[in-house]
C-alpha cells in the first residue's frame, strides 16, 4: 500500500517479527492519486438497531455517533458511543484533525510534507532530524523490511512512481528504468540514527513511501486521541482499513463484513464476503480487487514488490487481523508480495495476529488462512461493513 490509493508491496520473513511498541504512537495509511481537502464533519447521534444503550440506572446512556471527513485520498469515519453530544462531537473532530495532521507528515503525495521534504534532500550529507511520528513509523517500517526479507521495503518510492506510469501506459518498465530505480531502493539506502532521531538517504533519486504502513500508524493515532479523550468505544474505518477499541453496547463486538475479492454476490465457495466480530483489534484487507491492470495478458496490482519493482501477479486478496493497525497495514501489503507459502510463517511468528489469503486459481476461489484465523468467521449477504 502506498500512501493513499495506491500500495506498494513488500515481505519475506524469518524469525520473530515487529510489534508496535506503545498506543500512544500507533497510527497509519495508505496513498491517493489525489487529495481532497473538503471536510464534511456529520454527526448522526443515532442509536443502532441491536446495540441499543445498556446500562445501570445510575449510569448514563450511550448512543452511537458519527462523523466523516476526506482525508489521505479516501473518505475517513469515525463512529462511537458517548453519552452527552458535545462530547462525542469533540471527540470525533479531535480524531479526524488527528488523521488530518499526519497526512501533513507522512504523505507521499503533498510537497510540503515532512516525508516529502526528507526525499528531496536525498542523498543526505548528513543525518536529518525527524518528528517522533515520522520517526516512530520509520522505525517499524524497517523492523518490517528486516523481517521480511525484503518484502516490504520504505525505500521502494522509486520503483512504485515506476509503476504507476506503467500502469496508465500499459506497458511494462523498460529494463533500462528499472535498473536506475533499484538503485535507489533497498536496505543499504536508508540509516537511522536513534541518538540523534535522523535519517540518512545515501542514493541520489531516493523516495521514501509509507503507503504501506501509514495509513494504519494514522488509524492507531485516531484511536489513541480518543483514549485520551475518556471514549472507550470505537471504530476508526479509512474506506476499509478499520481499528477498532471495545464493544459497542449489547454486542459481543463490532461487526466487519469482508469481501477481499471485491465480487460481491458470487455465489463460488470462498468468494462471498465473509462477517468477524472485531474486539480492540485491527484488520485491513490488500490486494487487487480496485487497482490493477492487465499488460500483455497478465493481471498486476497495483502492489509493487520491492525485489522486483513489478506489481504482484493477482487476483488475490490478503486480509489481516492484528493487534494494532500499523501492523495490520503493514502485514496486509507484505502478504500480498510474499503469498501464503512464504507468508504463513511471518503471520505465525507475529503475535496476535492472523491471516486469510483468498486467489483464484482457473476461476475459483482458493483460500488459506492462518492457525489464529477466526473460526466464528461465517459468509454473510449483509451489505453494512460494520
């Protein structure tokens, strides 16, 4: 996932892999052709039909809000139970303008952004220092690329602005141009210096992308606004990718319909969507389903994988269920490069998190899931994501 519409591929993994160290720098997000900055904040204090407001006498009762803004590309909800209106307005503002703040730092897209501004300094004379989020996504962002071999990889900003060009052409990337860009990308391109906080780009024509990491650190980030803010029910959904904290009232959770192929109504075994019930977790789906394009009679998505700088072959659909969203985003990109053969272990030596791969093979559905794959997992004709 790159930033915004657009993801950039990635992993491979052996031995144990990265866990996100603390709520209070958790976020993420992906890439947009195109950012709109119109904001539509609506506030619906609606009580859902089945999670009506419970409660002892003396307690206040909860009713469910909603608010919506455009950010990082795609349309940003965030719904969740409070008693009192003002309150819940607040705090939906208080999370939205949270998401708002971090485009600003992470986007590939804006000029003016922090991430932007590092790779126009590439290649650095010296380490340059970086705001904590900045630094806190890069970090984990490379702890990924350690573990997966190369599958995810922050440096691979060349290749996928490669990619996107071969995408509106319809041709592959000349052998020529790919070579100049991994030039550019790869682990020898990037060092952190924790001491200091800074980053070193050591390739001319470097472009750092967290499209496949930030979206979520953003999700986390929203979330943790509105810990701060005393809420403890909560779903943060960036068009799909959703965090989640707590039980809606009545509820054993919050309810997340998937559907990874995108062919809603299929009737193939494996194809329909599918309805989890989520408790203070994550999950994001990635793959091809939206994005992709066929050249010389091969379907690529629009995820790069790093080693290669091509798009993953699909159509395949990876979701992933993890403890944050930051790794849920992360894991989901990595798992479309890498396929269930080699991305099984990675989802295994993580802890608390799981996965389920979904391709079709000569038309129909093949799925594999991970060990910690919920079995209460069950196909459902419901077109509400939550």
């Amino acid at each position: 996932m790159s930033f915004f519409p657009e993801r950039a591929g990635r992993e491979h993994a052996r031995g144990s892999c990265p866990t996100v160290p603390s709520a209070s720098y958790r976020a993420g997000w992906r890439r947009s052709a195109r950012l709109s900055w119109r904001r539509v904040l609506l506030l619906l204090p609606s009580v859902v039909a089945g999670w009506a407001a419970v409660g002892l006498a003396d307690e206040p009762t909860l009713a469910r809000y909603q608010g919506s803004r455009r950010s990082m590309g795609v349309t940003w909800s965030v719904s969740l139970f409070a008693a009192d209106a003002a309150e819940a307005t607040a705090c939906v503002t208080a999370a939205l303008d949270e998401v708002a703040r971090l485009e600003g730092v992470l986007s590939d897209y804006q000029p003016a952004s922090e991430l932007c501004r590092l790779s126009r300094a590439a290649p650095t004379a010296q380490p340059i220092p970086v705001g904590p989020d900045l630094w806190q996504v890069l970090v984990q962002a490379v702890a990924f690329r350690d573990c997966s071999g190369g599958a995810f990889d922050p440096t691979v900003g060349p290749l996928t602005t490669l990619w996107r060009h071969a995408r509106r052409s319809g041709r592959l990337p000349t052998a020529g141009k790919l070579a100049a860009a991994r030039q550019a990308v790869g682990p020898e391109t990037l060092s952190l210096a924790e001491s200091q906080q800074a980053v070193s780009l050591l390739r001319p024509g470097m472009r750092i992308d967290l499209g496949g990491i930030g979206m979520g650190y953003a999700i986390d980030r929203a979330l943790a606004v509105l810990r701060e803010r005393g809420i403890t029910v909560a779903m943060v959904d960036a068009s799909g990718d959703i965090g989640v904290i707590g039980c809606p009232p009545g509820t054993a959770g919050w309810r997340i319909e998937l559907d990874p192929l995108g062919r809603r109504g299929s009737q193939a075994s494996g194809a329909e969507p599918t309805v989890l019930t989520l408790v203070d977790a994550a999950i994001t789906t990635s793959g091809d389903a939206f994005q992709a394009v066929s050249i010389d009679g091969v379907r690529y998505s629009h995820i790069v994988d790093p080693r290669t700088g091509f798009g993953v072959v699909g159509p395949t659909g990876v979701t992933v269920i993890a403890p944050t969203a930051t790794q849920a985003d992360a894991l989901a990109t990595t798992l479309s490069v890498l396929g269930p053969k080699e991305g099984l272990p990675m989802v295994e030596a993580t802890p608390g998190a799981a996965a389920r791969f979904v391709r079709l093979e000569d038309g129909n559905p093949a799925v594999t899931a991970s060990a910690r794959w919920p079995a209460q997992s069950t196909p459902s004709s419901q077109k509400h994501t939550h």
